[in-house]
C-alpha cells in the first residue's frame, strides 16, 4: 500500500474530507431508521431522535474539542459548533444525550432505540475515519510495515513531522506511518456486520457490547497514534473516554442480566420456568 | 500659345554646398545626441556625500576605515544615512556615503536574513559623466553560503562592469576596495564597505552624477523555491527582477549623487516616534487622551559645511491596526495638530506634537478589538531649502509582561495589487528572529530614615550575559534584581509572483512587507522562552519560518502567545493541532443538511403516510 498511497492523496473519487464525513452522518441516520423499522420500531421517532443526536453530537464534539485543547477562547466560540475541529468522543456524549432527552420526551423505550442506532453509528465510524484518512488527521506512529502510508506537505501528519525534526525539508513527504484511520475503519465495519447480525438475550445488549467492544478496540488502536497526548500517565483522552465507555458498558451489561434473571424468577411464564423465548437464551429448569 | 516654365536651377556647386553642409549638421547632430544623456535622471533622488570630518581629535578629518566594521567606526560620522526600515529596532537595510579629496566610501549594512548565501548581493552602479561608456556597475557578493564572511573580509566574488549601453566586463577593482564582516546565527547581518576612487570612476568635483544601489537578500528556506527580497534607491527605480546581469534598471532611472551644494537634510527614525501611552503603541480611551509625539533630525550642511536650520518642517501622524498594514489601511489621527509644523534648528532636533486626541464613543467602538495601532510618521515642507534623508518611519513594537503574554497583529491584504496568478489570496512568508537579553537593576535597601532609591539599568548582553554590577548610591545595601526580556519580531514578506535569476538559481521576489514585534519582560530569570505564531491557515513551514494567505481586500488575525519559564521548569512539549472533521466545515454542512433533509422526506412521503394509517402505526 505505501507504494500506491504515497503520498496519499486528498480526495478520491471525487470524494474529500469535506464531503465524506457529512456522507457519514447522513448513511448512519438513514442506516438508524432503516434498523429500527427492521426492529419493529417507528421509524420516524428514530428520525427525529437522530437529528438530536446529530446536533447534540457536532456540538458536543465542538466543547470536548475545545476543552481538550486548553485554548482561551472568547465565549462565542462555544456556540460556534459549526467552526474548528471535532472529538469523536464528545461526538458520541453529546448525541447519546440529546438523542436520549428526546426519546424520553416521547417516552419511547430508551435501550430498545439505542440497540438500534449503535449498527448505525459503526457504520458512520467507518465511513467518517476515510475522511479523516484523506485529510491526514489522526495520523500514526512511524512505521516501516509494507501497506504504511506518507502525508504531503499542507497535511497535520507532514507538519507534526516537520515540527518534530523529523523531516528536515517543508516540502517532503512525512515520514511512513500506521494508516491509524484506515484500522479504525475497519474496526467500525466489522461492528457494523456483526451487531447487525447478532440477535442480543436482552433489549440494551447490543448496546452494551457496542460500548465494550467499541471502548476495547479504540483504547488499542490508540497506540499506534502519533498525534496521542497523554492527560493522564501515559494514557490518551481517547483512551481515558474509551476504559469508561468499557466501564459503562460492563456496567449496563451487568445490571440488564440481573435484571433480566430476576425477572425470569420473578415471573414464569405460562406455569413453567425458563421455557419461554422472552429475547434469550434461558437454561431451562 | 505655348507656356515655357521656366525653372532656376542652382548651379552643381552650389547644390553641392547645400548637401554638405546638411550632411555636417546632421553629423554634428549626431555626435551631441550620443555624447548627451538619453533622458535625465531620477530629480526626486538627490544624496549629497560630504567631506570626512570624523570628530575633534587626532583622528579629525580621517576617513573610515574600510575593513568591514562599520559600527564605532567614527569615519561615517555625518555621513549621508538612508535606512530601509520596517517598524522595529532594527532596520532591514542601512547605506551610507561619505568622501575625502580622493575616495567616496559606502557602507551596505543588510539585516534580517534567515541565513548566509552565496547569492546575496549588492548592486552599485555610477554614472559619473551621463555617458553611456562612463558608467560603472558592481556586483558584490559579500558571503559564503552557511559560513559568513571570508576571515580575511575579501568578499566572495567582485564583479565590475562597464558601459552601461553593453554591459561589458571591466578591470577588478584594486585590492582593499571592498571589505565585509558578518555576524549571527539566523537571523544573519552582514557589514560591507566600499572604497571607490574618484578618478579611477571620473567622479565629478561639482555637479551631480548617476547613482544606484540594490541590496539583494536571499533565502533558500521557504520552499518551493527561495525567496529574494530587493532594497534599492531610488525606490522609485523598478527592481532587477528577471536577471541579475541583464536587467539593470537603465540610467535614467539611478538617483543623483553629488560631492558638493547642501548635505543631509532632516529625518526621522521608529525609536523616535512616540506617544505619551505606555507602551506607545497603545490607544488609551476616555477619559486619557492620546498624544502622538515625533522627533525630528536635522543634520543639514551648505556646501561649506556649516549646519542649516529645516524651516516649515510637518509631521503627519497616521495609525494603522498593530500588525502589517497595506497602504490603504493608515487612518490620519483625529486630532488637531495633525500634521503638526514646526522649525527644526540646525544641527539638532525638535519634538513635533499633537494635540490630546480623546476617543469618542464611535471610535471607542471601533479601537476596543484593535488597542494596539502602528505609528506612521511622514515628513514634508514647504520651504524649498529644507531637504529631507528620511522623510518618514513607522513604528510596530509592543510590549508585554509574562509569565504569559498574549499579542493579536492584523495582517492585511488590502494591497493595491492583486495576488499574483490570478489567485485569490495572498501569500505572506513571516521569518521570526528573537533576541533574549537580561537587564539588571539594583535597588538599594531601606537604611533608617532614607528613602528607597533605584538606580538605573545596566543593559545586559545578548544571549543572556550581564554586565557586572555597577555601584550603589550611598545605601547601606543594594540588593540586584534582573529583569528577562524576550524582543520578538516577524519579518512579513509577501510572494510577488516575479522572479530574479542570481548565477544560475531562480528566486521569487518577495516585497518587504513589514514587521511587527514586542518586548515581554519577567522578573526574574528565565529558563526557556516559548514563543509561537498561530492562526487561521497558519502553518510552520521550516524554523522561525511561517506562512499565511490572506484573501485580497480583507484581512487576517494571527496571534502569538510567549511564555516564560524559569530555570528548572520544563516547558510541556508541544501539543500538535487536532483538525479531524475541520476540512471545508461549510461544505460539509450544506451535504449534511441535504442528506437530513432528505431523509426526512423519505420518512414523511405520503405514500408511507397513509400505509402506515392503514397498518395502524
């Protein structure tokens, strides 16, 4: 790969950062309604639940990014979600809140909709990290494997590189690097198939191996960034959000099951214990 | 009938006479032609060089020394001075001339380079006698590419060439006649100085002769290609461009330099523009009012020497947002006295002044997000027999205290020109020089019954080193306090699109834009400073080397933050942008809102509407 994406060029097919991650949003919500139809919920609710969600998560993205960056800025530009760059993480905090003040307006079930965005969201993960691969953003550690990719100059990659002494001319390629965005997006994709298949024992499951999964597979790739700032010890603000993502999720996961088991003994179905197919596997008595 | 016209014809001889006398005038018509000037020179240009005099003792009336120093060398004393200047302490370029009864001496002193180069220049050229064939031009390349000046002071290479119609190769110039010395580590400066023998070059005794000089500054750093920027006078004359060798600005063009008639004249520098804010370049808003203040030199001599008052002489104040302003962008101040005009006794100098100038509340609207402002100062008379050197100057430095000092400067792209290409923005290169120095004061302990006193400030050396402490002044103790400064300035240079060829190497010429700068000062010693140019489409392209565009007619904020660290303290390292989802925001928006938009009307499409009733969702 280095050899036919070196240097790696800014767009293709006629696709460019600035076209691919509002690509990504747009197919993540039409994936959400298409899923929650499939799931049997009301499409349209996942329409509007994900338009708060969006706006929820470019501007939660937008204040994560700000406060990260430890920048003075004037207060207008806390409001101005549509300038500067974006977290994921808040991205992720800032729809899930917004998306879930909605759905509780409606009074909607919170985890049965949340099962059936997060295929969605994998899907926009993937789509979006292309992007960011085309920019140069998030780029990787140095790397000398055979499919490591080199930034031109004008790319954060290059200037990181230059900046560093690394490179020693402005107008040279950057030094060979893991194509970081490119394993996130693989990442996404495989969650994308295999939540989408999966068939979870109790309604918030998916959600839950979504968070821990997700949460596993972000704090690893996070070694091989080149842009990672440590916040505490040795550990990135990605992989600081993504232990608590694992932590939430574990968390939720555990709490579903003993729910989910008290309500087995707690209410047999039809006279019998642990017969009844109520979403999952049940041992029976 | 027949009609017989009759015709005089005048005899062969005389016809004869008639054609030749018509071919000797033509001849002799020819021979004034060529032996005159094809045009007059440059009239707006006119240095005088003036005797030597250096100062009353032994060394009185001896001629600089020409090994390639020229600071503390009192043979340039009252010499004729013109800087190029750019709004800090230090110049881009200084010439200066002077001569005794068998030389003329020039200095070429260049400033502010990123590095040392082979290619860097100096354009001399004489036009003694208005002919053609008279004309001298030199080239000299002071430096060695990274190393400086020769240990010997030899420059690199002298090239000297006359006729100016074809240039043609001449005779070296004798041994002695060019010395250079250099110093710094990037930025660079580099010292020459020239000694040209009046008889060997036909300068005349009386009258004016042809002058021009063109300090070209190289750098190879800035890639794609390198960068030259032209300092000549006149700087009416247009640059070299194109071609070094072969593309002289013509005769008629060069200035007019004479040995005789009234020398020096009145003039004006950045350290002498002030205001009664502190620091200068401050606006101070109501109820304080801002006086703007200007000292003028006038150093004007006839032709016997004797000094001469500048009568009528005007100051015009103008301000501009603190950072590098276009043309267009200097506001007069609105104030009364503006231009201020005054009289500036010979040999001395005068402060020019306005009135207080107290903002109403429109202009408190429009300063509030610009309280820093650029001072120009431009210099006129009405009196024909006042002459001017530098006829104005500009001042851009501001000052700061850190431990944390942040400063805003506008960079403006309200050119007359558009960007070269056809492109929208313009492109400006800005080469950073920082210059640590340690001032120590001392303040003497309270002693029972005494006031405190201060004594002033022993200025430190450069790079840290301090002088030694000087004395008390009668107190029991003194107790020493150093004080860290940081003088930080940008160099703007803005990418014309021209190129000049220099021995075989392409460089874009870059017009000296500007510079802006300020002094931050910390109690105590500092460690690290750490100093960083950001802001939209800003970006490193090499040490101390930024690079911005600027779309034409509009303007761009960049910033600087400078931070002190004392000694022991380890500066974090330094966090690199995170732009992810950045590229092209409003584009991306308009897909986005598309993209939602459409699913919405997917999800509302009656069709689904009324099935949907239907099923009963």
């Amino acid at each position: 790969m280095r050899g036919i994406l070196s240097p790696v060029p800014y767009s293709v097919l006629g696709l460019d950062p600035g076209v691919v991650w509002p690509l990504a949003l747009a197919a993540a919500l039409a994936y959400a309604m298409y899923f929650a139809k499939r799931s049997g919920l009301d499409y349209r609710v996942m329409y509007w639940a994900g338009v708060s969600a969006l706006l929820g998560g470019i501007w939660g993205a937008h204040l994560l990014e700000l406060l990260a960056s430890g920048s003075v800025v004037e207060p207008i530009e806390w409001v101005r979600f549509w300038t500067g760059p974006k977290s994921y993480f808040g991205g992720l905090a800032g729809g899930a809140i917004l998306g879930a003040l909605f759905l509780r307006m409606r009074r909607k079930p919170l985890l049965a909709y949340a099962d059936a965005v997060v295929p969605a969201v994998s899907l926009g993960y993937a789509i979006g990290r292309i992007g960011c691969f085309l920019n140069g953003d998030d780029y990787g550690t140095v790397s000398n494997v055979a499919w490591a990719v080199q930034y031109p100059p004008g790319t954060e990659a290059q200037a990181a590189h230059l900046a560093r002494g690394l490179i020693s001319s402005p107008d040279s390629l950057s030094l060979p690097v893991h194509p970081v965005q490119l394993y996130s997006s693989l990442i996404g994709l495989c969650l994308l198939v295999s939540l989408s298949r999966m068939r979870p024992a109790t309604t918030g499951g998916r959600a839950c191996i979504f968070a821990m999964a997700y949460g596993i597979a972000r704090f690893a790739v996070e070694f091989l960034r080149g842009d990672a700032d440590p916040v505490l010890g040795p550990l990135s603000l990605p992989q600081v959000c993504s232990a608590l993502l694992v932590i939430f999720g574990l968390c939720l996961w555990l709490r579903l099951r003993k729910r989910h088991s008290s309500l087995i003994w707690l209410k047999p179905i039809n006279g019998t214990r642990g017969t009844e197919d109520i979403g999952g596997s049940v041992a029976p008595s | 009938m027949r009609l017989r016209i009759r015709r005089i014809r005048p005899s062969l001889r005389s016809a004869m006479r008639l054609s030749h006398r018509f071919t000797l005038v033509a001849m002799i018509a020819s021979l004034l032609a060529l032996a005159l000037p094809v045009a007059a020179r440059n009239p707006n240009f006119r240095i005088c060089l003036r005797q030597v005099i250096n100062v009353p003792g032994p060394n009185f009336g001896q001629p600089p020394t020409i090994d390639g120093v020229i600071n503390n060398d009192l043979g340039w004393t009252s010499a004729f001075r013109y800087v190029f200047g750019n709004g800090t302490p230090t110049p881009d370029g200084v010439i200066q001339g002077i001569r005794d009864a068998t030389n003329i001496y020039l200095s070429f002193e260049v400033n502010n380079d990123q590095q040392f180069d082979n290619e860097d220049v100096i354009v001399l050229t004489v036009d003694p006698t208005g002919v053609a064939a008279d004309a001298h031009r030199i080239h000299i390349f002071p430096v060695f590419t990274g190393a400086g000046a020769a240990v010997t002071g030899e420059a690199r290479l002298i090239e000297h060439w006359t006729n100016s119609a074809a240039w043609t190769l001449a005779p070296a110039l004798p041994a002695g006649s060019v010395k250079v010395t250099a110093a710094g580590v990037g930025p660079v400066s580099y010292f020459v100085e020239v000694k040209l023998a009046r008889a060997a070059f036909s300068i005349p005794a009386a009258g004016d002769f042809g002058m021009y000089f063109n300090m070209i500054r190289v750098s190879p750093v800035g890639q794609p290609i390198g960068t030259a920027a032209e300092m000549f006078w006149p700087t009416d004359a247009p640059p070299i461009g194109l071609d070094l060798e072969g593309n002289t600005p013509p005769p008629n063009t060069w200035g007019n330099a004479s040995l005789a008639g009234t020398c020096n004249g009145v003039s004006i520098d950045p350290s002498d523009i002030t205001t009664n804010q502190t620091p200068s370049s401050k606006i101070a808003f109501p109820p304080a009012s801002n006086i703007f203040n200007a000292l003028v030199h006038n150093n004007t001599v006839d032709a016997g020497g004797a000094f001469l008052p500048a009568n009528n002489v005007s100051a015009t104040f103008k301000i501009a947002n603190f950072g590098i302003p276009a043309f267009g962008d200097w506001a007069l101040v609105p104030t009364g006295n503006n231009p201020k005009i005054g009289n500036i006794p010979a040999n001395s100098s005068n402060t020019l002044s306005t009135d207080g100038w107290v903002l109403t509340a429109g202009q408190v609207t429009q300063y509030t997000a610009h309280t820093h402002q650029c001072i120009l100062v431009e210099l006129d008379s009405t009196d024909p027999n006042t002459f001017f050197v530098q006829k104005s100057a500009w001042t851009n430095m501001n000052f700061g205290t850190a431990s944390v000092a942040d400063f805003d400067a506008e960079i403006s792209g309200r050119l007359k020109d558009k960007p070269p290409g056809g492109k929208a923005n313009h492109q400006f290169d800005f080469f950073v020089t920082k210059k640590e120095s340690v001032l120590r004061s001392q303040v003497s302990r309270l002693a029972p019954g005494e006031g405190a006193a201060t004594q002033g400030l022993d200025r430190g050396h450069d790079n840290g080193e301090v002088d030694g402490a000087g004395a008390g002044a009668g107190a029991d103790e003194t107790q020493s306090r150093e004080t860290s400064q940081l003088t930080w300035v940008a160099h703007g240079l803005r990418r014309t699109g021209n190129f000049i060829v220099i021995k075989k190497k392409k460089f874009e010429i870059v017009d000296r834009a500007g510079s802006y700068g300020f002094l931050v000062q910390h109690q105590g010693k500092v460690g690290t400073w750490l100093a960083d140019l950001t802001g939209q489409s800003v970006r490193k392209v090499a040490e101390n080397l930024y690079r911005t565009e600027v779309p034409h007619g509009k303007a761009l904020t960049v910033h600087t933050r400078v931070e002190a660290f004392e000694p022991g303290v380890t500066p974090p390292p330094p966090k690199p942008p995170r732009k992810c989802g950045k590229a092209k925001s409003s584009v991306g928006g308009f897909f986005l809102l598309v993209g939602v938009f459409g699913l919405g009307l997917i999800a509302y499409a009656p069709r689904r509407r009324r099935k949907n009733r239907r099923n009963g969702v």
